[in-house]
C-alpha cells in the first residue's frame, strides 16, 4: 500500500524556530507569561515611510494584474544598485530575481544548481532551512562543524577535509544565524580563493549584512574574491534589514543561466511575489539606512545586555556575538545535572524543562546541527529580554 504522503515531502522537518515561536505563543494565548527567545524577528514595526509606498500601491490598478515573475524591473534595478552600494558588487538588474522571502531564495538556489548526489559544504551551526532545502534539491549536505572555541569560524583545513569529489558548492553565511559569527576580510578572502581554486560554487546569504556590531564589518566574498566570476550566488532580503518578515520579498543574485533557470522554476511555482510587497521593498532598498542604524544600536545593546548576564549563569558559556541578533551560548556543563526533580541529559531536554518551569521559549542546539547549545535572539524589547533572562538565571542556577 503506497504511503498517503510522497517520501520526499515526509522527509521535510518542522522549522524548529518557527515551532518554538508558535508553541511560546499558544501559551501566552492561554494565559502564561511566556517570553519567547525563538524567532529571529525584529520587534519594531516596519518603517512608516515603507508603509506608505505599499499603501498608495495598493491603490494602483497597475499592480492588481500579473507582473513579470522576476520581479517588478524597477525593483530589480533598485536590488542591483544596493548591492553596489552596500557590498561593492556591480551587477546588471537582468541578473536579479525577486522572491517571496529569502527562503524562496535558497531553495531556488540550491534546487538549479544541485543534481541528485551532489554534496554541499555547509558550516554548523547552520539555519534550520539550509538542510531541508539542500535535501528537497536533491543533495547531500556535509557539516563542518565549528564551536566556540573559534568563535564558531571554519577554517580553510577543516573545509578541504570535507571536501570530495562530489562537492559542487560551498554555502558561506557571514554574518551567522544562529551563532552572530562574523568572518573577518582575511579569512572571507582566504576561503573563496579556496573555493575558487577548486572550481566550487559559493551560495552566500548575506541577509544579516548592515547587523554587525563593534569593530566587525561585513565582507562580500563576492567583492573579496572576484576570482570566483560567475560561480557566485547571494540571496538576501529585507526581512531582516528592515524589519519586514511578514512582507516575504527577498532576492537572489547570481549568474545569468542560473537566474534564468530559477526563473524559469518560481514561473511555475508561484509566479510573481505580491506586487504590493514589491513595491515596499522597493522604497526600502532605495531609502537611506537610518532607520537601519536606530534598530542596530538597539540590538548592540540589547547584545551586551544579555551576553554579560548569560555569562553570570553558572554552567553556561556565551561568546559574545558580532552580528545578526542573536546568541548562542554553550549549556553542555548543565546537561546531566538535576534541576527541578530531573536530569535532562540534552539540550532540547533542557529547554523543554526551561519551558515548562521558567516559562522561557529557547531554540535548543539540536535544531542547528550541534547539540549542547542554546539560540536565543535578542530582537525582542529591553525589558521583556532582561525579565527572560533573570528567569534563566534563576532557574539554572538551582542545577546541582
């Protein structure tokens, strides 16, 4: 008897952000004081003068047809001189290809340049979409695993001991989801001049590129390494940037047969990304970066605040993060311990406990590809961050 559900699509996990999300948020509709750390979502609204651009297009009868699948053309001008003007990379417009959201963007990505067997370096930790969207492509990821020790980096050796020869494309992400990592020039360059000398495809998501913090800048290794020509693919997004989520317009940028043939997919998949939410990204990647600069300083802060009181937490171990918004702290020495009448013995057991007895909503490190640790974001209000983490430090310090 055939299964109800296609083998393919039943080998698909549940975002584990987006579950955590969602189950902190059914119990605050039932009355709990939960405090979610899970989802990598800004807590200030998008921009009004965005706002206003999305308004005034609904009104349009222009964008309440069909539009090109790749995306309004004025957009996609817009999306190629940013990047110039952010990463210094020049690109023609024709070169661009809108999509609803950066998820969209790395699916498509790795769904035109993968055939079956095709193997994939990716860093680990790594977001929970990279694997399911490299194995519904048909590859075959192969981790590289980092911890903090390095500050979660990949070098060059431990990519060319992971490298066979069925590795086709290396997936470079700087600033980091989960762990804040961010590569410094040096090594960007180091490790695309590997990957150039090897012939290697580079997919870089680069949706974290204006969150970065202290003396870390943001690198392109498309810039870096001219050398790998036409071998690069960025996707980004303003989800991040501009504190637009819940629009889903993001981009990829890549090759002209590359974005041709992930044209040609998103034509039969979804057609065009909602004209209305083009036109808001449109007025954000064409507005200056003000509103951009607001939120960061109140990420930087929101960092320092909850690295130092992480650090206080006996058993726990954070490094302090360089960009995205996000922590990623070691609980390894807490595993085993009793605490509340148990003894959770992995991380995802310990944050369950968490939840449950401090009514505090983490990721835990078995969703990122390394176990031990914790994802907490920090975009969420000053207050609301240091009331979660009091409870963090007040419960876990009860382990014995």
């Amino acid at each position: 008897m055939s299964s109800r559900i296609s083998a393919r699509i039943s080998a698909i996990s549940e975002s584990a952000t987006l579950a955590v999300d969602a189950k902190a948020k059914a119990m605050k509709a039932a009355g709990r004081p939960v405090i979610g750390f899970g989802a990598g979502e800004p807590d200030f609204p998008t921009p009004g003068y965005i706002v206003e651009a999305a308004v005034e297009a609904a009104r349009d009868p222009r964008f309440h047809k069909y539009t090109p699948a790749g995306g309004l053309p004025e957009l996609r001008q817009a999306i190629a001189d940013k990047t110039l003007r952010d990463s210094g990379y020049q690109v023609d417009a024709s070169r661009v290809l809108v999509t609803n959201g950066g998820k969209q963007a790395v699916y498509q990505a790795f769904a035109t340049l993968l055939d079956p067997g095709d193997e994939v370096l990716v860093v680990a930790p790594y977001w929970t979409t990279y694997p399911e969207a490299i194995k519904l492509a048909g590859g075959v990821q192969v981790d590289v695993v980092t911890d903090e020790t390095t500050g979660y980096l990949a070098s060059v050796e431990q990519l060319e001991a992971a490298r066979t020869e069925r590795t086709k494309v290396l997936l470079f992400v700087s600033p980091s989801n989960p762990t804040g990592a961010v590569y410094p020039r040096e090594q960007v360059e180091a490790i695309g001049r590997w990957a150039a000398e090897h012939g290697l495809w580079v997919v870089t998501d680069e949706i974290y590129e204006h969150l970065v913090y202290g003396g870390a800048e943001f690198t392109s290794i498309a810039t870096a390494v001219p050398e790998l020509g036409d071998r690069v693919v960025i996707v980004n997004g303003v989800a991040k940037t501009y504190a637009m989520t819940g629009w889903r317009v993001g981009w990829l940028i890549g090759p002209s047969d590359v974005v041709k043939a992930a044209t040609n997919l998103q034509s039969h998949a979804t057609s065009n990304v909602s004209n209305v939410a083009q036109v808001a990204a449109l007025a954000a990647v064409k507005g200056d970066l003000s509103a951009v600069e607001r939120m960061r300083e109140a990420f930087d802060r929101r960092r320092k605040t909850m690295v130092r009181m992480l650090n206080e937490i006996p058993g726990v171990l954070c490094p302090e993060p360089q960009g995205a918004f996000y922590v990623y702290p070691s609980v390894k020495a807490l595993l085993g311990k009793e605490l509340r009448g148990r003894r959770p013995q992995t991380s995802a057991e310990l944050a369950e406990l968490i939840l449950e007895e401090a009514e505090v909503a983490v990721v835990p490190g078995e969703a990122f590809g390394t176990p031990g640790y914790f994802r907490l974001s920090y975009a969420l209000g000053d207050d609301d961050l240091v009331e979660g983490v009091s409870r963090l430090q007040k419960l876990l310090s009860e382990a014995v």
